[in-house]
C-alpha cells in the first residue's frame, strides 16, 4: 500500500486569563530548545503502524460498519474525538509545547528530520493486520533521531499472552532495548498512581491514572541513563510503569498504558491526572537554561530582609488611622492640593478631610538559610535567626513543603515571607526566556494595621522568564511573578485583623470595590542557581463606603417618579516593598 499523506490536528492556542479575575492579560507560551523563544515542537503521532482502512468509513474515530471495520481502528489517534482511548484532547492539552501531526506514512529519515518528538502507540503486528512489522530498520532511524536531539515517545498496553495479541511487542522493545528498557508481558490493572508532593519531574500534580497497562524492566545499557518516573501502586504486579531514558541530545519516554493518554481520564475532575500528564510530556523537553535551583548538602546563604509598608488617605474619613500601628511607625501630612479642595464637595470640607496622611512602618531582619541532605526530591532546611528557626523542605523547583513550627515569635512574625515571597516557585524545568506559565500562590492581603503578619490567600500567579542580566556585575537569570487580585469580596475584616474586625463589621464599613497588584522579581545567579536578589512591590486600592456618611436623598423628583440619591465612597491606598539579598557563607 502506499504512503499516505499527514494530516494535522492539535495546533497550538494562547491560553487567556480569566477577566473575571482582573487577569486582563494574555498568556502567551513559548517553547524551544536553544535558550531562545520560538514556536511549540512537532510531534508525528504515529497512524502507519496500524491496520490499513478507509478512512472514508471513519468519523471521530467511530467506524461506519459492523465489527471487521471497528476492527481497523486506530483507536488511540488524535482524530478520534468521540472514543474513550482516543488522543484528541492529549493532542490539545499539549499544544502549548508539540503541534500534532498525525503521520500515515512509514518511518523515513526525511521525514523525522521535519520532526522535534515522534511518538508510537500500540503499534499492530503484520499477522494481526497491520500494515507493517517494526524491525531493526524503525529502531535504527529512531535511534539516530533521539542521538541528535529528538524526542521519543513509546506506549504500550496489558499483554498478557503475547501470541495471540494484536501488540508488536516484538517490535516495539526492538526499539525500546536501544534505549535500556523492555516493555513486559503483564498486566497491572487500572490504578490511580500517587505522585509523591517531592517528586523531581512534577510539581502539584497528584496522581495519574494508569488504565490496565504494563510494567516495564530497565536493562544494562552504556549508551543510555535511565530513570523510573512512576511505579505500579498495584503490589500484586510491581514495577517501573513510566521511564525516561536519555541518550545522546535526546530523550524518550516509555509508557506502559496508553489509556493515561486517552480522552476519557483527561476529563477526570476529580483526580490529578490531566496535570500529570502535562508534566509527564514536559520531562521530555530539552532543560532550559535554569532548570532548578542549585541546593547542595551544607549550603548555607546569608539573607538580609527589609520591609515597608504604606497606607495613604485623609485620616478623618478613614478608621484605619486610629488603629494602633507597629511601634516605629512615622506619618508624613499634606494639606490638600488646591485643585481637590475647590472640586470637593460641601460634605467632603464639612468633615475637615484637609490632611492627606501617609503612614509608613518598616522592619528588617537577617536570616540564615541553611541546608541540609537530600531527602527524597527535596532537602530538609532551615531558616535560622538567632534562637529562632523554621524547618522546611525545599524543592529545587523553590516550592517549600511540610515546614514546621517556628520556634519563637520574632520567626512567626517573618514566616509567611520566608515561605511563600523569597524563592521563585515553581520554576518550570524546562523554561526558556521569554516564556510564561501559571501556578497558584500565596499571597498577603493589604495589611491596614501596618502588622508584620497579614492574612494570606491562595491566587493564580503569572510567572514569566525575564531573560539573562547582570546584578552588581554577576551574570544572573531574572524571573518575574504577576499576581492581580479582585479584592471586591474582601471583608475590611480580613484587612485589619480578628483583633478589630467588630470595628470594621459590614454594617460599619464596607467595601464597594478593590484590588491588588503584586509583582515580584527574582534574580538568580547563572553559575550556582541560587538565589541573589528578590524584589516585591505592591500596590493596592480599596473604595470604601463607611456608615458615618450614609446616603443622602436630595429630595427632588418629578412626574416620572424617580429620586436623586447620592453616595459617598472614599479610597484608601496600601503599598509595600519587600527585598531580599542572599549572600553564600
């Protein structure tokens, strides 16, 4: 039969924030090898080493026809969009780093030179009706393609008997043996495989559904270095289930089930697994220029903090400014700028509100950020000051999980910054400048009491790779994080503390609109990967109604009975500034 031609399927899309959010930006993403940005990679979707059919007789995967026609499915393909084990979605989920192409034609090396990944499922031997056999030809030229830098996946499922399978399991391990690894003959039930929070090649993904797939064994191989992603849960048939093998300027990752890739499981909202997915592809990337950070055994790194924070508004008209503030704080006043005071209204002069004040509180403090062995994917930690110490667990993607009391009030004072603002997390393995993703934070609310301890809340942050950049002349990689929040359900509250939210009750005072803006900057040192420099700014608005200026009714109206009402809001500002220097000891 002859070659047929490709088709395309799964090109890539921008991915837009909510507006609802105050996202009102567009994220856009970049993926390439190389340190620069370009498009997403193209991965050919294997559909020769299958059964031949009529593609006239196939829609959405569906066969038109009895059962000998669904027998020529191909029905792991990215145009089959309306069967359970069908890559449709996959094709789309990772449109962001490969465009799909699906490729009807048998394996050429002119055809793999167009190519970044190739990728094989289930692959049919000629005695079960598929077109061809894979031989020593196929893993040839896939093994040439991976030495030079390109992508391989290969996928699998249960085999139990492997004579009356429909699997080139033959075939398919000819290639696999090229790279250290052998799909087996075993079946492990569909699982759902816990993804440890500490796991190298994932960050926030749970778990990944496994439907009914193989394991797989790692063979002695000079020419490869292998590394097991994922194991069998399933303690009846134990084993590797997903492996990365590097060789050469490539890798190839080998899969015992291809339903994990299917559409079914990506619709699985009450699992993990459309993330894990995501992330299992993305350990095929090339690293980008800054994978991890660079923690080691008995690093120890000097960090200076400083911090200021302000609020700023006309303190007759706004209760905040009778708050008792941190000892230290300074008010700096200005009368009113003439050109407010002629447009104020007769209410606004009646209340005196002539001074603009701003109240500015400061801190700082020294920490030493000592590591210790590796554990796990991570490293147990400290934040040390004085008496006073923080245990964590760093990742080198910068998460920080399970840290532990802190020992004493000054530390507790410093914890939320120390955990969530100082390190860029997560960096995403394989960034390149210029690229952009997403993940969510923890981030402080306005805090107007000036306290050192603000509420925190968990939001969608937007991380971007700056690019490459000198600090103090040390060549360094800077990253930036962009976090917008609608504060319009924000409780006055929850600004100034449970101390004094009876004070601030939604019958007193209540905000009409708000929101915040939180950028950071983190530059990082290009020789070590540690961190040099972090640099938070933040701004914040609140539009406040307050139960001392209530409504007022202007007492006209006319036949068409309506009435004239007037309300009074007033703002309030908030700003802070958080910067952070690491210096090794």
């Amino acid at each position: 039969m002859p070659p047929l031609p490709s088709s395309r399927t799964g090109f890539g899309r921008p991915s837009t924030w909510s507006v609802n959010r105050l996202l009102a930006c567009v994220a856009f993403w970049v993926f390439a090898a190389g340190g620069h940005a370009g498009a997403p990679r193209v991965l050919l979707f294997d559909d020769y080493y299958q059964r031949a059919r009529d593609e006239a007789q196939f829609g959405q995967g569906v066969a038109r026809g009895g059962p000998d026609l669904r027998n020529q499915s191909n029905f792991y393909s990215p145009e089959a969009n309306a069967i359970a084990n069908g890559t449709f979605a996959f094709a789309e989920l990772i449109s962001d780093r490969f465009r799909v192409e699906v490729s009807r034609a048998p394996l050429a090396k002119e055809r793999l030179e167009q190519a970044d990944a190739f990728m094989l499922v289930c692959p049919v031997r000629a005695e079960k009706g598929g077109r061809a056999n894979l031989t020593e030809r196929e893993a040839d030229l896939l093994e040439a393609f991976v030495d030079r830098g390109g992508s391989l996946i290969l996928v699998a499922n249960s085999i139990t008997d492997p004579a009356q399978s429909d699997l080139d399991l033959d075939g398919l391990n000819g290639i696999a043996r090229r790279f250290g690894v052998r799909f087996l003959a075993r079946q492990t039930d569909t699982v759902s495989v816990p993804i440890p929070r500490d796991h190298p090649f994932f960050d926030d993904a749970s778990d990944l559904i496994f439907g009914n797939g193989t394991t797989l064994e790692i063979l002695p191989s000079a020419a490869s270095t292998t590394q097991v992603l994922l194991e069998s849960p399933n303690a009846r048939v134990p084993g590797p289930i997903a492996v990365l093998a590097t060789r050469g300027k490539g890798k190839v990752l080998l899969l015992g089930d291809a339903g994990t890739f299917g559409n079914a499981h990506l619709f699985r909202q009450d699992t993990g697994h459309t993330r894990g997915v995501q992330q299992l592809m993305a350990a095929l990337l090339p690293d980008g220029p800054a994978p991890r950070y660079g923690w080691s055994d008995r690093l120890r790194l000097r960090v200076r903090l400083k911090e200021e924070q302000v609020i700023s508004g006309y303190p007759e008209l706004l209760r905040v400014f009778s708050l008792p503030h941190p000892p230290g704080t300074e008010s700096f006043t200005s009368t009113m700028r003439p050109i407010d005071l002629a447009a104020a209204s007769g209410q606004a002069q009646a209340a005196g509100a002539h001074d603009y004040v701003s109240a500015v509180a400061r801190r700082e403090a020294e920490f030493t950020l000592a590591v210790g062995a590796p554990e796990g994917g991570g490293f147990r930690a400290r934040w040390d000051r004085g008496p006073g110490t923080l245990p964590t667990t760093l990742l080198p993607s910068g998460r920080q999980l399970e840290p532990g009391v802190p020992t004493n009030d000054d530390v507790v004072s410093w914890q939320g910054v120390l955990l969530h603002d100082l390190l860029c997390a997560p960096l995403r393995a394989h960034a390149v400048p210029g690229e952009q993703w997403t993940a969510d934070a923890w981030v402080g609310l306005p805090q107007l009491r000036l306290a050192a301890v603000p509420r925190r809340v968990e939001a969608p942050a937007s991380f971007r790779f700056e690019g490459i950049t000198t600090l103090d002349g040390k060549a360094c990689y800077l990253f930036k994080r962009t976090i917008w929040q609608n504060g319009a359900d924000w409780s006055p509250g929850d600004l100034v503390g449970p101390e004094f939210a009876p004070q601030f009750a939604a019958g007193t005072v209540q905000l009409s609109a708000a929101g915040q803006l939180v950028v950071t900057r983190y530059w990082i040192a290009r020789d070590t990967r540690l961190p040099l420099r972090t640099e938070t700014k933040v701004a914040a608005a609140l539009w406040w109604q307050d139960a001392r200026y209530p409504d007022h009714y202007h007492g006209s109206h006319d036949s068409k009975t309506y009435e004239n009402w007037s309300r009074t809001k007033f703002i309030l500002n908030y700003g802070r500034i958080l910067t952070a220097e690491f210096e090794p000891l």
